[in-house]
C-alpha cells in the first residue's frame, strides 16, 4: 500500500443478478480456515490501519487500527455517538449504501483490501454477515426468511439442509421446526432476533458483526442470545457492539473502548482509547479514560 492515503466514495452497489453471475468467492480471499499459512491457520481475520471515516467530509472516526481475531467475541463499547456502528459498518461496507459516506485507510480480511476495486461488495457481505440491533425478519415464512440470502446469491445448495443447520446454529429449530411455513412475523422478539443470526449464518460467513444485538430484548431472551454467542465463537469470529457494560465483560474476550473528540468547530469525531483483553480492559486498564467509562464515571 502507498504512503498516500487512500480515499473511497460510497461505491455503486452490486445487484444479486450480477453477484449470483459471478464465481463464488471472486475477489474475496477464501477464510483463514480453508487455507494454511506456514501449517497455521492466521490469527487476525480482519485488520484496520489508519482508519477513517467521513459523512460529507466531517470525519466521524478516525485513526482506527486494530486487528480482529479468529474465533473471538470482540466488543467495541464507547459513549453514544463515537463511532462503534460505523465502525463496525466498515467491516462489511455498509457504509457504501450511505450516499455521504467515505473511507480512508485501509480495512484488511484475511490480508486482502475489502476496499480494493475488484472487490465485489455483494461478497464481502455474504463472507461476513450483519445482525441489526432490532430484529428486522422479512414479511415471509420462517423458512424463507433463512432461505433468502442463499437464494439470492444463487448458492447452488440443499435448501432444506441450509434452513436446518442455521436455525440449529442459531438455537431456534426444535422451537419452529412444525411451523417453518408460518410468518416470522408471529415469532418473540428473541426468537426473531436469533432467526436474523439464522439467516445471516445462511449464507455460511466467517464473521458475524453484531449491532447491540440484545438492546430491544428482555433477560431471558439476552441470556439465550449471549449463550448463543459463546456456541457460535467456535465456528465464527464476532464483532459485537454494545452499549451494556456488563454484557461486553461477560461475553467478549477482547474490547476496544471508543471515546469522542470535539474540535474548535463542534464536530464530534470517535477515536479508539485502547484496544485488550477483555479482562484487562475491564480490570487493568492503561489508560485513565478507559477507567472512568467502564466504571461508570462517565459516559
């Protein structure tokens, strides 16, 4: 990579026509799992390296470089308005289907540019999946909710075996395997949130990114969603952004704390403060700002 900095607009997005016209996987290295590195599977899964993002060239974070690894929980915790969600949105690029939206640096997976030209967003996404932060199923049937990512990219699969395993995965199918064709509009709101981590396990991802997962949820259905996490970290790496102290404690094994920064010109931009072991951030912080916001004196 150039010393230059590099800057990318929103780019146009890719239809399903054209993704499903593609070959599978094409620009998107293929996950640290299926390759060997030296005999090794590599650690990092994702990486930034000076991270920055702007909505109509107002910096909204900046200076991001951090390195995500391979089947661990990540939280990205931090006061409302730092950047966690759109922090977390540039590992997928989400942030393309914001019109103002731009990126400089550089966001590595598995070593390769998600923003290089070649690219084929459409991809990135199937390779790392989304769970927004209210459970947002699709007006359809349980089984076409799960369905829809695989059928949409062209996936040349066994559909029934598809709707199966996720919903297994996701901790769901013995509670709607008699019921697969009724609406997910009639399930709970937990059982919807864990048929959205369903669907996105669909289309059989590397990462999962989590946007306050748990927010809209009651204890019981945060439990069996935290549960679910510590099932899927075997099979998955996760980003989960979280605004509950105590769920960042308990089911992460690494933290960034975000903080923000107000220039002369009252623009608030999200920085990274540091970046540790869960334990550590939450015990032994390095940094005296990291310790007054996980123990409550601000923020």
């Amino acid at each position: 990579m150039s010393d230059e900095t590099t800057t990318r607009q929103a780019a146009p997005e890719t239809s399903a026509a054209e993704a499903a016209s593609r070959p599978e996987g094409a620009a998107v290295p293929r996950p640290a799992a299926e390759r060997e590195a030296g005999g090794l599977a590599e650690r990092a899964v994702l990486r930034t390296e000076g991270l920055r993002v702007l909505y109509g060239g107002v910096p909204a974070v900046r200076d991001v470089t951090i390195e995500i690894q391979r089947n661990r929980i990540t939280a990205l915790i931090g006061p409302s308005g730092c950047g966690k969600s759109t922090l977390l949105r540039c590992f997928n690029r989400m942030n393309d289907l914001i019109p103002s939206a731009a990126v400089e640096g550089s966001v590595l997976y598995h070593g390769a540019d998600l923003y290089g030209p070649k690219v084929d967003p459409v991809e990135v996404r199937k390779r790392i999946g989304m769970v927004f932060q209210k459970p947002n199923p699709f007006p359809k049937s349980i089984y076409d909710n799960v369905a829809f990512g695989p059928r949409v990219l062209g996936m040349k699969v066994n559909m029934d075996e598809v709707v199966e395993r996720s919903l297994r995965q996701a901790a769901l199918w013995d509670e709607v395997k008699d019921r697969l064709k009724e609406n997910a509009y009639g399930m709970s709101g937990g059982q919807q949130q864990r048929l959205c981590i369903a669907r996105a396990l669909a289309t059989n991802p590397d990462v999962i990114l989590m946007d306050e997962p748990c927010s809209a949820l009651d204890p019981i259905s945060t439990n069996r969603i935290e549960d679910l996490m510590f099932e899927l970290r075997d099979e998955y790496s996760i980003v989960i952004v979280t605004h509950n102290m105590q769920q960042a404690a308990r089911v992460s094994d690494m933290t960034a704390f975000l903080t923000v920064e107000v220039d002369e010109h009252d623009h608030r931009t999200g920085k990274v403060v540091e970046y540790d072991e869960t334990q550590r951030i939450f015990s032994t912080p390095k940094d005296e700002r990291t310790e007054a916001y996980v123990t409550g004196r601000f923020g």
